[in-house]
C-alpha cells in the first residue's frame, strides 16, 4: 500500500505523514528531508547554490543514514532545499531512491510536492494537505519559537509565500494536486482533526472503513 501526501511548505503533512504511516503499519519517508539534505551537503562542501554542479554532486552522494539529522529543519535549510529542487538532475538523482522506499513491503507513506504527480503516480491513496498562508506561518512560527529560534511571524510568512511561489512556479515537477488527489485543507484544524480526517479519506478510498492495514 501506497500513500502519497503532498502540499506546501508547513501545511502539517510531515506530521500527518507520520502518524498516517503509524496507524496502517508502514513506513515514512519525508522527502523534504532529501532536499534539505542535499542542500546541506553541498554548502557543507563550500559549494554555491547558484552553481549547479555543487547540488548534483550532493545529491549522488547523498547518505539516507543522513536524513534525521535535526539541523535540517532550519528555515535557511527550507529556502535552501527549494533553491536546489528546481534542477531536474538533482530531482532525477533522487528518484530512485524514493521509489525503491515506497515499493518495500508492506507499503509506505511518502510526503512531498510531487509524489502523487511524478514519484508514486499509482499511489493507492492520493492526498493533497494544505492551509492559508497565515495558518501555515503561525503553526511553523510557534514550532520555531519552542525550538528557540529567533525570528518574526511576518518573516515566517514571507519565507512560505516565497518558498509556494517557487514551488509552484518551477518547470521540474511543480508543486501541484494530482488530479485524482483528495484535498485535505486544514486551516480551521488542529492535527488531531486533520488526522482523523485524513484517516477517513483513506478508509472510504481504500474501501475498507475500521479495518488496520
Ligand atoms: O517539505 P519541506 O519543507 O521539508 O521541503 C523543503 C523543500 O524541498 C521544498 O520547499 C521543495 O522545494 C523541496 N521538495 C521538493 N519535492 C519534494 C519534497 C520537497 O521539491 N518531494
């Protein structure tokens, strides 16, 4: 079993993602995290973004052991990764590896921009997360103020809208709603709603209502 989460930067599908692939027993793969990572390495490596031979470099070495490293998840590590996503090399350099993921037994849940569109375009259960903007600002802003980060809630917002821009607006594997995505928006939800909610969808999907995969 399949599932594909995408949305944009801080609409709550990495926690839904996780708590989704906890209740049917399946495995999790932020693939956020993959871009972020790459990005790291290749400033790690004294790389420049603006050069693309630094990004694809990191992305075929990239080390998946890597990928919980808690640094990533920085707002500069956010902005980064989405400068290193627009190049199709360093995308095609890592599909393989999400591929492989979701195809192990017995089934995984993959969060992204392109999962349903590009990596898992026969997911057995598509959804499409977002929230406002500003819902989406205040929720990364409180997660980044608990963490000590020290930063504004405008600064937050401009980062999303930036980053939703780019996303959606790059050539290589737009952000975008697969066509037979389920939306799911959770600006009026808090993650217990919206994982009740992504539940449901999944049950009547899968047609198989209470039943534990
Ligand atoms: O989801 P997260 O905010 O960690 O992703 C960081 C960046 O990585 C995104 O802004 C996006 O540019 C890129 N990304 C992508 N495709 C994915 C996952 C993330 O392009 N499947």
């Amino acid at each position: 079993m399949i599932i594909a989460i995408d949305g944009p930067a801080a609409s709550g599908k990495g926690t839904l993602g996780k708590r989704v692939a906890a209740h049917y027993g399946l495995a999790h793969l932020d693939t956020g995290a993959l871009y972020r990572a790459v990005a790291r390495d290749a400033l790690a490596a004294g790389g420049d973004l603006a050069d693309a031979g630094a990004a694809l470099a990191a992305s075929r070495a990239l080390d998946p052991a890597t990928l919980g490293d808690p640094c990533l998840r920085t707002p500069a590590l956010g902005e980064a990764a989405s400068v290193v996503a627009r190049d199709p090399d360093v995308r095609a350099a890592l599909l393989a590896y999400q591929r492989d993921f979701a195809r192990k037994r017995p089934g995984a849940v993959l969060d992204g921009r392109d999962i349903g569109t590009v990596i898992c375009p026969d997911a057995d259960v598509k959804l499409f997360v977002t929230a406002s903007p500003e819902e989406r600002a205040r929720r990364r802003y409180k997660e980044l103020e608990a963490c000590g980060v020290n930063i504004t809630e405008a600064l937050v917002l401009a980062d999303i809208r930036r980053r939703d821009e780019r996303d959606s607006g790059r050539e290589t594997a737009p952000l975008r709603q697969a066509e037979d995505a389920y939306l799911l928006d959770t600006t009026n939800l808090d993650i217990d709603a919206a994982f009740r909610a992504a539940i449901d969808l999944i049950d009547a999907a899968m047609g198989c209502a209470g039943r534990v995969v």
